[in-house]
C-alpha cells in the first residue's frame, strides 16, 4: 500500500477501466442530452410553422384589404406583421436550439463536476466482489472477484480486475448447499475488503500527517516510513499471537 500513497487515480477509471471496479463503485455516467432539449426544439419548430403561416396569412389579408378593399393604416400594420412574422419564423428554432444548448451544457457541468469528486475520492486498497453464474451444462459457478490496484506508466493508479477464487457446483446440487456458499464467500469479501480499506486509512492518515510539514523529495520518504510504520503497528495489534522477534 505505501507504493500507492500519494498516487492519484487514471481518468481511465471513469471510462475504459471503470469495469474494473465493482458494481457498487462505479463512477457516475457521463451527462446525457436533457429531454427538455428535444421538447424545446419540438416547440421552436411548432413555433416556426405557426408564424410562418400566419405570417402569409395576415400578409395576404393586408395586402388584399389595400390593394382591393381600400383598407387604411390598420389593413397596412397587418400586412407588416405578417411579413415580418414569415420573414424570422426559422428565428424560434435557433432560439430553441440554444436554449436546449445551455440546459445541456450546465447539466454537463454539474454531471463532470460530480465525476471529478468521485475520482477523487477513490482509494487503491483492493476491494472483492462475488457473483454466479449458470454455464452451458446447468452447473452454477460461484466466483469471487479481486480488483486490484496498479500503477500505471503515468505514475496514477488504476484496477485490474482478476479471478480469485472460483467453486463450481453441478446441476442437482441443492440449493440451500449453494446459498450457504455464496453468503459465506459473501460475508468473507466483505470483511476483507473492508480490512484492507482500514489498513489504507492508517496507512493515508499518517502518510497526510507527516507529509503536511513540507513536500520536498526527504519530507515524502519519512511520510512514507511513518505510514509503513503505522501499518506494522496496526498488523501487530491485530495477530492473535505477539509477532515474532528476531
């Protein structure tokens, strides 16, 4: 764990390695197009139909009322009405498209606000999962998952994701057999993952502490003696038996 402190997590977590990770971590999805978008653009070409109409229409009827029906200034403020209403009608479809484009863009917004906070809030401490399978055969296949942390070229870290243990029951197996396994692996994985998650909070903790007197290259490498030193403690503490001393 001490290779790990310091280290802040790969992008590619939110993306192509987000797999990687169980289903109960998983990184918030990326900001899809609000509905609101497409029922605005829906009224703006509503809108656009409307006033194109009417527009031809009152033109018409003005136009009409003065050239044949001796109409005065009232007939004549008609047919401007319409000419203009037909000449700008494509005007409410660009209005609704950049109203669509503003609600989705703050959306996007706060979506990638909340995607930041979640890598940034994700810790390299190996998790287990365990999950079943049917295979062709109808025997059931209980497996358990260990995502594991690594580091990456760009000195971040990410997850692999690995088999760590498997058990395999044929068909016919009762299944009070199979459920006491499964909640037995599940209750295991648990405990262990959350194990090793307090392993990474003593390990941070003291890590954070000595390392908040300065940043410099010597200050790191006694920050991380101190968070190696506080795992050893916390591991001794822990063994049912003194640890041995040589």
């Amino acid at each position: 764990m001490v290779a790990f402190l310091g280290v802040d997590p790969d992008p590619r977590l939110l993306d192509v390695d987000r797999g990687n990770l169980p289903q109960t971590e998983q990184p918030p999805e990326p900001a899809a197009p609000s509905p609101r978008h497409g029922r605005l653009v829906a009224a703006g070409s509503a809108l656009t139909g409307v006033t194109l109409i009417g527009g031809v229409v009152l033109a018409g009827y003005g136009a009409a009322e003065l050239l044949f029906g001796g109409g005065g200034a009232f007939d004549a403020v008609v047919a401007v009405i319409g000419i203009l209403l037909a000449a700008t009608h494509w005007g409410w479809v660009h209005v609704a498209e950049y109203v669509g484009l503003t609600i989705d863009d703050h959306e996007r917004r706060v979506t990638d606000a909340g995607r930041r906070e979640w890598l940034a809030g994700i810790e390299p401490y190996p998790r287990f999962s365990v999950s079943t399978s049917v295979l062709d055969d109808a025997s059931i296949r209980i497996e358990r998952v260990l995502y594991r942390p690594t580091l990456t070229a760009a000195h971040t870290f990410t997850f692999a994701r690995e088999t760590d243990r498997e058990e395999t029951y044929a068909a016919g197996t009762p299944a009070e057999v199979i459920a006491t396994t499964v909640e037995t692996m599940r209750r295991e994985a648990r405990l262990e993952t959350d194990q090793l998650h307090e392993l990474w909070d003593v390990a941070s903790t003291s890590y954070a502490a000595r390392l908040a007197d300065g940043d410099d290259d010597q200050q790191r490498l006694e920050a991380e003696r101190a968070a190696a030193t506080a795992l050893s403690e916390h591991l001794n503490a822990s063994l049912l038996e003194p640890p041995v001393i040589e």
